[in-house]
C-alpha cells in the first residue's frame, strides 16, 4: 500500500453541509474497504452504495490534503445488488503496525464517532430521540438537556525502571510468551498520576517514585487515550495480583524479551528506556 504523506489532521470540529471528499466507511466495530485492498476508504463518487437522504455522515478531518467523512452502513445493506463484490469486510487490528500512523487515527476516528452516534441516537436519562448539536460534536436531547459527547477513556502505561533493568509483566489472557509495560484505566476522581501509582501497588506490588511523562496515543479499541510516564522504582518486592497479570520480572536493556511493535505506546516506551541505558552503559 501506497501512503507518501500520511497527514491527519482533525482541524476544526464540524460537519459540513457539502460531501465532497473520501468516506471511511464502517459497518457496526467493521471497517468496509474496496475489494483491492487500498487505499482503505472511498472516493465520495466510487461509493458502491447510494447514500439515503437522512444518512448522517460525519466529518472526520483532512488526510493527505483532502476532506475525510465516515459514514456506518448497516449490514443488512450489504446484500444490495453487486455491493458484496466490491467490498471487504476487515477489523482495524488486522492494520496494527502495518499502515501509517495518520491513516491509523482517520479509520480508529471514523469507528469511534460512528459507534458513538449509533449508540446515542436515544436519551439514556429519559428515552426521548437525540439530534446532532451544532458546533460541537455532540447529541442532545431536546426533552431533558442531555448532551452525550464521544466516549473516551484514559488509561495510563507505564515502564517501571530501576537502573539498566525494567519492569515487564505478562498478561494472563495473553497466550503468546509476550511481555509489555503496565497499563490500567484512570477512575473517577483520580488523577493520571494517582492511578498510576495505584495500579502499580494492585498489580505488582511495588512503590514507584519520580514519575517521568513520555507521550500519548490514542488506542481506538474502543475508545482510550494511553497516557505513557516512566516510573522511578521505590520500593517493594515483586508480589502479582494473580487476577490479571500471569508473570512480571525485571529485564536488563539487553536482554528484552518479545515485547510490543514500535507503532504501540508501550513498545516505544521500552525502545526509548533501551537508548537511553544504550547511551549510559553501551551496546
Ligand atoms: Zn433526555
């Protein structure tokens, strides 16, 4: 697949009245793709299905200079003469470190902002219909005043580290000797920081001191957004949870076991841990 720029910018948030310009087109958690396999959405005219009058297509941003819709088409539509030929049927983890990182975000955006909007279409304080909001990606309801925004949730990662060596743990639902930093999601009430620690405690046992920010991504499966920090061991004995972790250890830099791609937060997060004692200890 050919993607010489890979630029996704959201820009200003609204829809617009006028449709010209790409649709990424998704089915329920599916993403609908031409047959041949690229470029992953479709020119508003190559659409193969006719769009009814009140089909809400959604404005996602520009990639590559041109203006990026989404649009959901229900999959009792598929049958419709000629449309299954020329369609595909695939998941946004098939393209998990296999596409660029713009076209990444375009299709996780378009699948979250159309499950959004089919799962609000009705008030879930009294029942009444919703309707888009304008100026602002939102529904509302007009009966009680509800609005209902596209869900994201924050989750923090984060790389213990303790000298040349860091702390990977192994999922138990994982069935690949795979090992990855820690993650968990931020409650209520909690700062970024505070769950970081708290989960730190809860899954393995261990203080962590000065904590380190090192960057964010999105991960739309479904909704998160991965807040990723370096974490200064304290303290503590490794003890596990047993609920969701099956094994945690120290590695040294050079010693690393398969651990996550370099399109992952927590695989960047391990590549940067390994410069950094790379440029401190040697190769
Ligand atoms: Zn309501």
């Amino acid at each position: 697949m050919n993607y010489p720029d890979d630029a996704f910018e959201i820009g200003e948030v609204r829809d617009f009245d006028r449709l010209v310009g790409n649709l990424v087109v998704t089915s329920g958690k599916h993403l609908i793709v031409p047959a041949k396999g690229a470029p992953l959405y479709w020119p508003h005219q190559q659409l193969p299905w006719s769009l009814e009058d009140n089909q809400t297509v959604h404005h996602l941003g520009i990639y590559n200079g041109e203006r990026c819709f989404s649009v959901d088409i229900p999959e009792t539509r598929w049958g419709e003469s000629g449309v299954d030929l020329a369609v595909q049927k695939t998941s946004l983890r098939d393209y998990l470190g296999k596409i660029p990182d713009g076209l990444f975000r375009l299709l996780g955006r378009a699948l979250q902002i159309n499950e959004w909007y089919r799962s609000h279409r009705y008030c879930g304080c009294c029942g009444a219909e919703t309707s888009l909001l304008s100026g602002e990606r939102a529904l509302g309801c007009d009966v009680c005043g509800q609005s209902f925004y596209p869900r994201l949730s924050p989750c923090v990662m984060m790389l213990i580290t303790h000298g040349d060596h860091c702390l990977l743990a192994r999922n138990k639902e994982w069935t690949r000797p795979f090992f990855s930093a820690l993650a968990g999601f931020v409650e209520p009430g909690e700062s970024a920081e505070q769950a970081l620690r708290r989960e730190v405690m809860e899954e393995v046992g261990l203080q962590v001191g000065a904590l380190h920010y090192f960057a964010s991504q999105p991960w739309p499966f479904p909704g998160q957004l991965m807040i990723g920090y370096f974490a200064d061991y304290a303290g503590g004995d490794i003890c596990i949870d047993d609920i969701e972790i099956a094994e945690a250890r120290w590695f040294h830099y050079q010693d690393l076991p398969q651990i996550p791609g370099e399109f992952a937060l927590s695989g960047q997060l391990i590549r940067a841990f390994v410069d950094r004692c790379t440029a401190l200890y040697g190769a």
